[in-house]
C-alpha cells in the first residue's frame, strides 16, 4: 500500500513536470534545476514561483512545490527530473512538429493561415519528390503554376484523383483529363482496381506530401472555393516519421496497382 501511494504521488509530479516543461523555456528549466539543487531547503519552496513572469507559469511551479512534498524526493531528484523532462520534450519538438491550418471565419482562439498558403509551401519545399490526393481539382491557378515550378526544378510529381463517370469514377467532370493538359509533367493516377468491398468507393482523402519529410492533411480539394472561401480545417506536419510512412503507403498503392497510372 505504501508503494502504491508513493508510485501515485510520483505520477502527479511528473504530470506537473510536464506540463511546465511544455510551457517553459529549457533555460528557464535549466535556472529552476539549478536553483532547487543550490538553494537552501528551506528557502527554495519560497523562490521557486518568482522564478518565472507569466501566471500559469507561476501557478505550475506552485504545484510543482506542491507535489514534490507530497512525493518526498530529494532536491537532486528533482532537479534530475526537470532537467531529463526538459531534454525529452525539447528532443520530440525537433523531430516533428504539427500545425494547425484553418481557413474561414476567425476567432481569437486559434491563429488562422490560408490552405492555400499551406499548399504553396509544401509544394515549394519538395525538391526530390511530391505526392498529392485529392477528390477534385480545379479552378486553381496558383497551385498550377507552382506544380509546374516543381517540375522545371526536377520534383517527380504524382497526384491520385478520383475519376469522372465516364471512367468509372464518381465526377461529372473529367478532373483528370484536365490536369494531364494543366500539369503534363505530373504522373496522374485513378483508382481503377477496386475490389468487391470498395466498390462505388471514391478516392475522398486531401493529402499532400513533400520529399517524406512535409505532409498536409486536409479537409479541402483542389477547388477555388476550397483554399479562399470554405471552412476547411487541417494539419501540416513537418519531420518524424508520419510523413515518410504516408508517402510509402501511396506509392505501394502505386506500386501494387491498386491505384493506375491514366
């Protein structure tokens, strides 16, 4: 029963933890760790919340107080904890990042960019390979324009989309004929090898990614209205490994003939 009790109270300092590390600088850390470790036991309960400027932050390391006696570990505990959380969070914010892209009405809650701003970036960084999806495209002359940009500097560019009736597909309108003529360099595929469980399915993901290092999941297609004048919601994902396993998924999508080059 005591192990559980001091197993528990553990788990609430590092909840703590990890909620400052989030929100804190890792040379602000690295300062508190410091501080706990040299100040006088006594006194360093009573320095450690001026330490930081902002309310929550203040409101954490109070907690942190809070849990830390509760815990019963020494001031070198601590400070260890800090500084391994620290490293930890500061390591997985490098390795990926994720972004939030609205676009539509804003709101003082969450910072808005434009889809097509997202798009355009994505499709500037590739300069080996870019992979896109999407439902329908048209009316999109900037995206145009900067698919081809791609080509002239050697990006191999593949888009799946969904066919027009005529072939199969679900589209009064020949969406892939039209891009064949806008972006002749690109490698177009349809979904044309559906088994019986698929059947009447459509190609309905929104994804593009940059060389498997920059993918964009996104509730928009290729549309005019789509990147302007929609509410559209997505993620921009740069580094970790999501976007190099999406962009490997596609291609065996390729690769197996599930989806056909047109």
């Amino acid at each position: 029963m005591q192990l559980f009790s001091k197993v528990f109270e553990v788990e609430k300092l590092l909840n703590v933890i990890t909620q400052l590390v989030a929100l804190v600088s890792p040379e602000k850390i690295q300062s508190i760790a410091t501080k706990i470790q040299h100040s006088d036991p006594a006194n360093v309960v009573l320095i450690l919340p001026n330490l930081v400027n902002t309310p929550n932050a203040a409101s954490l390391l109070s907690d942190l107080v809070d849990v830390w006696q509760e815990a019963n570990l020494s001031h070198t505990e601590l400070a260890l904890m800090l500084l391994t959380a620290s490293s930890a969070y500061t390591t997985a914010i490098k390795q990926q990042s994720i972004e939030l892209v609205w676009t539509g009405p804003t709101t003082p809650f969450v910072s808005t960019r434009r889809t097509e701003q997202v798009l355009l970036e994505v499709i500037d960084s590739a300069r080996r390979k870019l992979f896109f999806t999407s439902f329908v495209a048209y009316n999109i002359e900037s995206i145009i324009s900067a698919l081809n940009k791609a080509c002239k500097r050697g990006v191999q560019i593949e888009m799946l989309l969904e066919s027009s009736f005529g072939h199969g597909g679900s589209m009064n309108i020949d969406v892939i004929s039209s891009m064949r003529e806008l972006v002749p360099n690109a490698n177009i595929y349809a979904w044309t090898n559906k088994s019986e469980e698929f059947e009447g399915g459509r190609v309905h993901a929104k994804v593009v990614v940059a060389d498997e290092c920059m993918c964009f999941i996104t509730s928009a297609n290729l549309t005019g209205y789509a990147l302007e004048r929609n509410i559209e919601m997505g993620i921009l994902i740069r580094d970790g490994n999501l976007p190099e396993i999406l962009h490997k998924h596609l291609d065996a999508l390729v690769n197996t003939k599930v989806v056909g080059k047109v």
